[in-house]
C-alpha cells in the first residue's frame, strides 16, 4: 500500500542520514532512498568535479542521466 511504501521510504532516508552523520555514503544505485539535501552532503563535493569532467567529455549534452537529475537536481 501507498502507506507502507512511504513509511519505508521515510525510515531508509533517516538511515541514510544517520549514516552520513557516522562518517559513511550511501550507494549510488537506481532507487536509492535519501533526501536530496543528504545526497548532497554526501556527494556535492564530488558532485562538482563529475560535472566538470561531463561537460569535457560530453561538450554537447548529449548524455542524459535521469538518476542524476532526479537526486541531485
């Protein structure tokens, strides 16, 4: 049920932002469960530097990742 499903997904962005507070990342994979904001304090320093290196290699935006835009905006 729709319930059940947001209350797990709440209590996986609770673990995930207990695990950044531990020090720790959670997994970039297809349906990670993480509020945007503790993605970005997990990965936003390195976040740039993917940017950075995308545009050198992808000059004409060619390449779209979906799972990028939707956690990281």
């Amino acid at each position: 049920s729709k319930g059940r499903l947001a209350t797990i997904t709440k209590c996986f962005e609770e673990l995930s932002e207990t695990c950044f507070t531990a020090g720790g990342r959670v997994y970039l994979v297809k349906n990670v469960r993480a509020r945007q904001a503790t993605l970005i304090k997990m990965y936003g320093s390195r976040l740039k530097d993917f940017v950075a290196l995308k545009a050198q290699v992808d000059p004409g935006r060619v390449l779209f990742n979906a799972f990028l835009q939707r956690n990281f905006g």
